[in-house]
C-alpha cells in the first residue's frame, strides 16, 4: 500500500503524520478544508485538495485523482467543551461527513481505514491504566461521535470489507524539526505553557491543586507526535482490523509539565492556580501493551523532557505559529 490519502493533514497530527509517511516512500495526497490547519503546515512534498467532507462532489474528486489505496482520517472537531455546547457540529462534522468519506472509500475501492479516535470515548473510567476491554460510556458529544463513527467502521467492514484500524489516545504533545501545533483556539497545556516562556501570554492556569495524586494536580499521559506517527503507520499494514490505545504507560501532573518547561525553556512560567474543572479526571492514563505486541509500537520518546524539547524547539523557530 503506496498511495495513502490522509484527512485533516493540515492539523497538528495530520500534519506530521504526512511528513512521516512521505519520509518512508509513501505516496499522500492530503485532503482539508483549512478551517483548522494551515496550508503551511502541509509538506509541499504532498498533493493538496482543499474541501470539506460535507461536499462529496468534491470528495469524489480527489479520490479520481489522488487513487488512494488506504485512508487516514484526522479531519474532526476535537474541543470537549464546544462540544457540550454545540453538539450538533460535532456529529455532523464527526459522523454524518465522517460517514461521506467512508462512502468514497468503498466506492474506490480503498483497502484500509485507519481512523485517528480518542480515550474520550471511555469517559471517567473504572481503572487504571486504561486498556481496551474496559467499557465506553463517553460523557460529551466529542467522544460520543468517535466512538459512533468506531460503531459506524465495524458494520462498513461487516458490510463492505473495509479492513480499519481506530487508535485511541490522549494527549498528542510535541514537534517535529518541520511541523508542530498551532491551534486557532489552543486548549492543549504544553503550548500554553510556553506561550507565557515566549512572553506572549502572562500566565498558565492550573485547574484543580486537590486532587489524589502526589502533588494534588492532574495527571496525564502525554504522548510524543512521532510516536503517534508511527503507530499510524504500523497500522496500515495491520492484518485485521482492530482497536488499539496508545499510551506512554506513564502519566505527568500539571505540575511537573510546567517545571519541566521551566528547566527547558530556562524562564519563568507564571502560574496560577483555579478552582477544579467539571469532569476532569484526577488521572488518565492508557495501556499500550495490546498495540506493542500485535504491531510492535515501540514510542522512542518516553519522558516528557523529550517531548517539551521537540516542542520549544519548534516554537523558538515560529514563535507566531504558522501565521495565518
């Protein structure tokens, strides 16, 4: 499998995800409607279709062109807290687009599905670290329309033969030495922390200090994005479809991550601590071992000291982001 058509390769992970697959000889054509991602952001080594996945016209368009022989759908909404308050957006973009991809795929005869999904699709869960035989019980529409569109992949490949891989994680975190993350509306902790090191905000906040955990502040598992990029890509050539989650099999406190800028970074952080947020998890972190052993993931970039690394190191080089 050559040609891979990779939506949402405009984003934070698509982005990469594309520079990795291209460094390793496949063929990509990324597919993006920029409400999101950045046309900087997509390896000029790519071929670029700019649409929506609610306008299948177009959609067909760049499967006649780009001939894709497998599928990486990143292209989603992703914010848990515009979910609680336009859940209408989020199965619409999620699910009901969602679903004119995997159309197209089966009416091109696409042979692999892999879906970029999300932890979120099991809510508060009921121990620790997370694997993947533990209920799904989501508790906002975000992870309520990964886990439909999981539903919705298991009866294409009943129905159709769609192989699928859906891998599950967190906190994607990190850069590569081309590519790093630059939302329009950033919720994500490591670039906000350095956004305060780069003099561009005052201060971080750290929601909740009284949690059980060892410093009182929650705990996440924080993943590098070449490391996620790799597990995309083990995927395409998984020999059935499957579940995985990825996780470092660590966690990091809020804490620790904004002390871990600090000796980064070699500056100050300011921060600020406030009151619990609603529904926050004292912990999340997921179980790898199903991943490791069926595909042979090996993350290169376990502590989180790598990780802020990779990512200050982008951010220095474009303190604006992409600038668009």
């Amino acid at each position: 499998m050559k040609k891979i058509l990779v939506t949402g390769g405009a984003g934070y992970i698509g982005s990469i995800c594309v520079e990795e697959l291209l460094n390793r000889g496949y063929q990509v054509a990324v597919f993006d409607n920029l409400s999101e991602g950045h046309g900087k952001a997509i390896d000029p080594r790519a071929d670029f279709y700019q649409g929506d996945l609610a306008d299948r016209s177009v959609l067909r368009h760049a499967f006649e062109q780009a001939k894709p022989e497998a599928v990486m759908h990143f292209a989603a909404n992703a914010l848990v807290g515009e979910s609680m308050t336009n859940p209408s957006k989020y199965f619409r973009n999620n699910v009901a687009s969602g679903i004119n991809l995997l159309d197209m795929a089966v009416e091109s005869g696409v042979k692999k599905f892999v879906f970029s999904s999300t932890c979120a699709t099991f809510g508060i869960p009921d121990r620790m670290p997370l694997d993947e035989s533990l209920p799904q019980r989501p508790i906002n529409p975000y992870g309520e329309s990964k886990l439909m569109f999981e539903s919705i992949l298991r009866w294409y490949e009943k129905i159709h033969g769609l192989s699928f891989v859906a891998l599950r994680y967190f906190n994607a975190a990190g850069a590569s030495e081309k590519f790093g993350e630059d939302h329009r509306i950033e919720t994500h902790l490591i670039p906000n922390i350095l956004k305060v090191a780069l003099g561009q905000k005052d201060h971080v906040e750290i929601y909740g200090t009284d949690y059980e955990t060892p410093d009182g502040t929650c705990i996440r598992d924080y993943i590098h994005i070449l490391d996620l990029a790799q597990a995309h890509i083990l995927a395409l050539s998984s020999p059935q479809s499957d579940f995985y989650n990825l996780g470092t099999g660590g966690g990091t406190s809020v804490r620790e991550v904004i002390e871990t800028c600090k000796q980064v970074t070699g500056r100050d952080i300011k921060a600020i601590e406030k009151p619990r947020r609603a529904g926050d998890p004292p912990r999340l972190i997921a179980a790898s071992e199903k991943i490791r052993t069926a595909l042979g993931w090996q993350p290169q970039y376990q502590n989180i000291r790598a990780i802020v690394e990779s990512a200050w190191a982008w951010h220095v080089k474009n303190p604006n982001g992409y600038g668009d």
